[in-house]
C-alpha cells in the first residue's frame, strides 16, 4: 500500500535546494513561494482571497485592534482561518503594518528586518518603511539584518498577499524572528517596536503555526491550552507553556512579542477568532495522521479601557517619565523634576506603578487616591516600585533595558454592598477591615484566569485577612476601574 505523503508537508520542503529570486542585495524582495503555497496567477490568487474573505462574516470588535495572529500554511490549508483575522481590518487604515515571523530555515538569536525598498508578490510590490525600519532595528541590539532569513522564508510572504486585499495603502517592515528566542529577547523586540511607532498607525501581525507532528486529539489538547493564554492575555504563562512544551507554535516568539507590543500600546483583550488544524481541512484525523494546528486571533484595547481619558501622547509622556525616573535612581541621581504641558497629566489621581523582570513581578507601588499631579506621582511611584517595595531588593542599573513599565491610572474608588456588582476584567477591588486593607488591579484577575471569589480572596490574602473575610458585614469593600497602559 502507497503511504500518503501529505501536501501540508511536502510544500514545506519543496524548494530547498533552489535559488531565491529575491537575492541578498535587491531591493525588491521577490515572492518565492508563489505557486507552492498560493496561486502564482495574480486573478487567481485575487479570486481565492477574495473568496475566503467572501466566507468569513466580519466580526465585531468592541475597541481599538492593535494586533493579529494568522497561520503561514499553504492556503488550501490555513487560507480560510487567516481570512478570519484579516477580515477585522478590512478597509481600514494604517500608517505601516509590522509583520513578524518565524524563521523555518536559518537558526539565529532575534530578528532581522528586510534591507530593501519592497516586497513583492503576484499582487504587486509592498513598500517597506525603511525609516521605521531602522529606527525599530536600532532600538534593540537583538536585530541585525541576517539576508538568508528572508531569502526563502514561506511564513512572512504568505501574509502579505491578505493585507493588499484587505487594507488600503501601507508600508511594510518584514521582521523574521530566529527560532532560538527567550523572554529577555521578546521585551526588548516589543519595546524597540513600542518606542519606534510614535505617532503612527501601526498594526503588528503574528505569523505561526501551531501544533506540528502530533496526532489529531494531541493537537487539539495542546493547541487549547495556547488559546487560553491569547484569550487571557497571559504573557507570562504562555512563555512558561511553549518552553515547558505544553503547546507549541513555530511563532512562538512572534506571537509573544506581538503580545508584549501590543500590551504596551494599551491592548488588554485577546480574542480567538477561529482555531482549528488540518485534520479538520483534509478529514485526515485518524491517530496515525500527524497534523498541524492553525489559528486566526485578534489584540485590542477594548472600548472600556479607552474611556480612561488620556491621549495616547499623554500616556507615552508618562511612560518616559517613570523610566527616566528609575534610571536617574539607579545611577545615583535624585527623581528628577519634570514638567508637562497637558492638563489632564496635573490632575490629581491614584495611580499604581507595575514594574516586571522578564515577565516575572519586579516591583508595585501605588496610591489609591490623587495626592498629587499625575506626572509627578507617577515619577515618584516609578522609582519606589524599583527601589522600595519591601518584596524586593532594589533594582540595579544592569537589570533596567530589562525593565517592563505597567501604568494603572486609577478611578476613584467607589464602595459596594453586594459582590455581584463586581465585574472580573474591568473592576480592581480595595478591601479593608480594621488596620488590614489590600488592594489588586485589574489587570491581576484577567492575568490569573480568577473568577469573582478568587479575586476576592485573593485580595483579602494580601490584606492580611482570611481568604473568607470579604463575607464579613464588617469588612469594607471597594471597585475601581483603571486605564492600564
């Protein structure tokens, strides 16, 4: 009996052994997938786009979209799930669009940006930002331009067919991110990304896989367990799952520096818009079919978390203050004085400074109410959460490029009598009895995958009360929202 060699795979290695038409040097990045992975004919390639578009009714996102996540496999296998994504921008605008991939065939630590004027497909030639491009390579030490990461490399290109279709005009930074990658490399690929597209209208999307060489229910299993963390926004827990092997993606540094990126750029909601894999395409699912996982997801800043009030200008003037604030600290200098021209940023608010290590808690202090103008508390706060939380020594000089800045600016806080009033993802909660109170932002509940008890008795722990205190009448106990950038 003829064993069946899948198509998934086989145009995966075909094309190895030719030449990339799109040489080290051009300035054109010529597609060298066309006709393997999508249709070499533009009219066909357009009827086919056209078409899984055409399949997908355009779900309706309640915030601002700052990121995607779509497969890289040939489109008769992951074609219909990427339209999935792509529908959301339909029509929409944007300044650039940062597409970042994996590496299938070059191994290297970080990413490179494609030196060049465009990349091509049989729809016609992207423009690359190259100003952007430069700012964003020279924002990390991570990226330096590596010409055969890009010179046959399927998992970029198959996107940019779908963004011509969907997105009116743009440019383009193609990044190829290594598949040696960890968490340090990630922060620093995001926070070069974060502080280069100033101003912009950016969209950065993540190309990957998911699940490779497994059987069906195997797949499945694992490729649910990498859901959860996009559909909590868990950061930390997805990085901990892929280097544990709990999931898998070939994107899996990718999909986390987008997550990173778009955290930084107010984003706290992930959704998955479809997650499916190829034994469901071919009805292969027998156990002795290996197959491979696909999945189309979306990161937003939800429409609550917008109301907050604060430009996105405003919030990047207070991002440079807290971190100019633990610089100075930490090379000897006293919190420097700053001013501001804005308004809003000289009311009197609470405010918590978040600080992360890697993923991992660094430092967090805060004030539950106004004590003084915003920029200069939050400065203030900066430094005491790197320098004064009790929970911590103090930060030194050589931790601070791995530094991650979370602002929670808070609403005032508003006491409730019945615990049902408390919504999980929008409500932070104060509880306070006697001389105990404790206090966890949001953000906390939605990272943790808590429920309403959770929460609570998680914040009656850190009050220093049993975890069954919030049931006492004379336990105090107050919600809060807060703009968290």
């Amino acid at each position: 009996m003829r064993k069946y060699f899948p198509l998934f795979i086989l145009i995966c290695l075909v094309s190895l052994a030719g030449q990339a038409r799109g040489a080290p040097g051009e300035k054109i990045r010529r597609p060298v997938v066309a006709g393997m992975f999508y249709p070499s004919d533009p009219h066909e390639l357009q009827r086919d786009v056209n078409r899984y578009l055409g399949n997908v009714e355009k779900m309706r996102i309640d915030g601002r979209i700052v990121a995607l996540i779509s497969p890289h496999a040939g489109y008769a296998y992951s074609g219909q799930v990427a339209a999935c994504a792509y529908k959301l921008v339909e029509g929409m605008e944007f300044d650039d669009v940062i597409v970042i991939a994996p590496s299938h065939r070059v191994d290297f630590l970080g990413a490179s940006i494609y030196d060049g004027e465009g990349y091509e497909t049989p729809l016609g030639v992207v423009p690359i930002d190259r100003e952007l491009s430069r700012r964003i390579s020279g924002g990390s030490k991570t990226i330096e331009y590596v010409p055969q990461a890009h010179a046959q490399e399927h998992s970029l290109e198959v996107q940019i067919p779908f963004l011509q279709s969907v997105l009116k005009e743009f440019r383009l930074v193609p990044m190829v991110m290594g598949p040696t990658w960890n968490f340090a490399v990630c922060q620093q690929l995001s926070q070069a990304i974060i502080r280069s597209i100033e101003g912009k209208r950016a969209l950065i999307v993540a190309s990957s896989d998911l699940t490779h060489s497994y059987n069906y229910r195997q797949v499945i299993e694992q490729d649910e367990i990498l859901a959860r963390h996009i559909e909590q926004f868990d950061i930390t827990g997805l990085e901990k799952d892929l280097r544990k092997g709990r999931c898998q993606a070939c994107g899996g540094g990718p999909i986390l520096v987008a997550m990173m990126a778009a955290k930084g750029l107010g984003a706290h909601r992930g959704k998955v818009l479809k997650l499916t894999n190829s034994g469901d395409v071919t009805g292969k699912k027998s156990p002795g079919n290996y197959v491979v996982g696909y999945m189309a997801a979306v990161l937003f800043q939800s429409a609550q978390q917008s109301r907050g009030g604060l430009t996105e200008r405003e919030k990047r003037i207070l991002h440079r203050i807290a971190r100019r604030a633990i610089e100075d600290v930490a090379r000897g200098k006293p919190v420097p004085e700053f001013t501001v021209d804005s308004q809003a940023l000289k009311e009197m608010k609470g405010v918590f400074v978040t600080l992360k290590k890697r993923g991992q808690l660094r430092g967090c202090i805060g004030y539950t109410k106004g004590v003084k103008p915003l920029y200069k508390i939050v400065g203030e706060m900066a430094a005491a959460a790197a320098f004064h939380d009790p929970r911590f020594n103090p930060v030194t000089e050589a931790e601070l490029s791995d530094l991650e800045i979370e602002i929670s600016v808070l609403t005032p806080m508003k006491r409730i009598k019945d615990v049902e009033e408390i919504e999980v993802g929008k409500h932070g909660i104060l509880i306070e009895r006697g001389f105990h109170s404790g206090l966890l932002l949001p953000q906390v509940a939605t990272e943790y995958g808590w429920d309403r008890t959770t929460f609570l008795e998680h914040t009656c722990l850190k009050a220093g009360l049993s975890k069954d205190a919030w049931k006492d009448e004379d336990t105090r106990i107050c919600t809060f929202s807060a703009e968290v950038f």
